[in-house]
C-alpha cells in the first residue's frame, strides 16, 4: 500500500472522514489543529493510504515541530490528551507507521510520538513506551440522578450543594471578558502547581477555531470569580480540557459547581460521556479528584519511535527545582515564560 501526505486543515475530506469515525474526537478535527498552527506555528500534516480524490478510509494526524530548544519532531498531536489512529485494520496501521519511520530517518526528526487513548493493539518493533497517565471517562447515560449518586459524599456531593446553598453564581459563554477572567485564575494555578502558563492566545485560537464547541465556565461568590473550567464538545462527548481556581475559595465547591452545570448540560443535550482527561500517575491529588466523580479510570500509554530512556532520578530533580523557580515568580513573568517556551514544549 502507498502512503500519502495530506494537510487536514485544507483538504475537505478530513471533516466528512471524522463525521463517520467512530473514534474520532475534537483532537482530530481542523478547528483544533488550526489552534495549533496558529498559536505555536505548528505545521499540520496527516497520513493515509487513500489516494488523492477518493474519500479516506484512514488517517493519522500529526504536527510537524521545528525547534532550535527542544529539536525537530513529529507529534500527534502537542497539547492534546489523545488522538487515535483512525485505521481500519492493524495492517493499515503496520504500513502508516513503517512509512513514518522511514520518514523520520529521512527527515532526521528527533522522534515521532502517537498519543492512543488505549494500545489499540500497537505492536511495531519501532514504537515504545515514551509516557504513561491515567485517563478518566465518565459515563453520561445513567439518569442525572444516579450519575449524581456515583460522586463521592464528602468531596463531591456535599461540595456541589455548599456551592448552591451559598448561591455560588454560575456565567458561561466566550467572550473577552469571560477569557480575561479565566486567565486571570489560571495564572494563579499554575504559580501553584509551580508550572509557567500557557499563552494567552492559545485560548484565544481555541475559542476563535473550535467555534461553539469550545466553552469557558466561570463560579463566582459575591462577584468575585473563584474558579474557571474550559470545555470541549464533539460529536456525543465533553470534554473537561483545563480547570483553575482561588484556593481560598476551594471550601464554597466551584470548580465541583461548575463541572456539575457541564454535566447537567451534557446530560440536556444527550451526549453520552464526559472526557475528563490525562492525569500524570504520580499527581495522586489530581487522579484522586477525578475518582471521586465516578469516572472509569484507564491508564493511557503513549508511544515514541525511537523509544525514549531517561535518568527518571535526574528529570525528578529537575521538576523540584523548575516548580520552585515557577512558584515564586510574578505572574507577568509567568505569561511571559509561557509565550516564550510553550511552543518548545508540545
């Protein structure tokens, strides 16, 4: 079989090929790679073995990264969760991959990652273990009530009616403001976490590309905003994509207020599962909070061609000393950070 190259962003069959996929999800889609080029330069480009002018049976999406920092490489796809093959048989997928190793010689990409929400039964010699996380799915056709009833009591129940009883504001739309607000307690979460931020325009492109699909949700007491999540939505799924909030407002449940409306939402609009996202195995804290909403919990392998071997000793050292560095830093300094090496990063 002959693999072709093609650009997803401007050949019109890719949104009538993810119409009929099964597995496709807003990773794969235009306004979601358009994000990516626009804000990070990225160059979109996928994979298949239909021939130009006939409709595709298959396809693999990646972003081509060319960095003076961090090195030239494949990636499919940077900042997103996960994006599946879109094959139709593992002797598609044989041919897609043996294609992009023999490219990544040619090339002399530093490597090329695919990121499966699960093995999909990826067998090739080339393609191994880079990273693992955990994956959390919740199931949205129970009853609102039963769905409900699976959060756990304390952190979750009690929270979401604390938040209520407090008469906790709930705004949600795209607006400027809507996103300054949103950046604002993001730029606080991530001094937190010790982590500079993402650029502002990336959620800007987002909201500009992915259209009504892409929603900011914001909890507010008194006025006062105290947490923000960012949502997604494709075809019969939400996706839960970024979160942030005042800690000194945790004990009023607005981030749990806020996912709570997402769901009801969800729920109005039959969709059927709510993408809570990756989390890093050794963030117990974050793993932890998504358990508690009754969301099934997968781990998530990601690949890499060559596969990678890292001094796990020296890179945790370097995270402790990068955290305290980020966490002490003013927040123009952490937007700068952002702008500056986010694009290095993907």
């Amino acid at each position: 079989m002959t693999v072709y190259e093609f650009d997803p962003t401007r050949d019109g069959r890719w949104d009538d090929f993810l119409q009929k996929h099964t597995a496709a999800s807003i990773f794969h889609t235009r306004g979601w790679l358009e994000a990516l080029q626009r804000t990070y330069d990225y160059k979109p480009v996928a994979f298949t073995t239909s021939p130009a002018g006939f409709p595709l049976t298959n396809g693999i999406p990646f972003c081509q990264i060319s960095s003076w920092l961090s090195g030239s490489r494949l990636v499919s796809l940077p900042f997103s969760d996960h994006c599946a093959p879109l094959v139709q048989s593992p002797e598609v997928l044989t041919v897609l991959l043996t294609y992009l190793q023999e490219k990544r010689d040619a090339e002399k990409w530093s490597h090329i990652e695919i990121r499966p929400p699960d093995s999909m039964g990826i067998a090739d010699v080339h393609f191994g273990k880079s990273k693992s996380f955990f994956f959390h799915k919740l199931d949205l056709r129970p009853s609102l009530d039963e769905i409900f009833q699976s959060f756990h009591t304390d952190c979750v129940q009690r929270k979401i009616r604390r938040a209520e009883r407090e008469k906790v504001t709930y705004e949600e739309g795209r607006s400027d403001s809507l996103l300054t607000t949103f950046y604002h307690l993001l730029l606080m979460t991530r001094r937190r976490h010790g982590l500079p931020a993402q650029p502002v325009d990336w959620f800007r492109n987002i909201l500009a590309c992915v259209g009504d699909n892409a929603k900011i949700r914001v909890a507010s007491t008194a006025g006062r905003p105290i947490a923000c999540v960012l949502t997604l939505r494709y075809k019969n799924v939400l996706v839960y994509k970024y979160g942030c909030s005042d800690r000194k407002f945790s004990n009023l449940g607005g981030t749990q207020f806020l996912l709570w409306n997402a769901i009801q939402e969800a729920k109005r609009d039959q969709l059927t599962e709510f993408d809570m996202g990756r989390s890093d195995c050794d963030n117990p804290g974050l793993v932890t909070f998504k358990d508690r909403w009754g969301a099934a919990r997968t781990e998530m392998v990601y690949l890499r061609c060559p596969s990678r071997h890292s001094n796990s000793v020296a890179k945790a050292r370097q995270a402790r000393i990068s955290k305290y560095v980020w966490s002490h830093v003013p927040s123009g300094v952490l937007a700068a950070a952002g702008r500056a090496l986010y694009r290095h990063m993907g």
